[in-house]
C-alpha cells in the first residue's frame, strides 16, 4: 500500500503524484486544481 499522507516539517502533506496515482487519475492535479470552482485563497492555502 502507498503512503498517501506525509509529515514534513510538523504538517501533513501529499503530493500531486500520489494523488493521481490513488485515484486511477492522469497526473493533471495543478492543471485541475487551477479550474475548482472556489475562491482564489482555498487553493493556496489548502494545496
């Protein structure tokens, strides 16, 4: 099983390869991330 989660520097963290991966997804994470429907601030602060 892969590790999906991280901790660095005390947060917890993944990344955008590992998320395509544990969804059967292409790795187009940033370029999706880019298009949600929500604030401008979510993004930054949750990605």
């Amino acid at each position: 099983m892969t590790q999906l989660v991280f901790i660095e520097n005390s947060h917890v963290v993944t990344d955008s390869l590992t998320v395509a991966d544990s969804f059967g997804k292409s790795h187009e994470v940033r370029r999706d991330i880019r298009h949600l429907e929500c604030s401008k601030k979510f993004p930054l602060s949750n990605f």
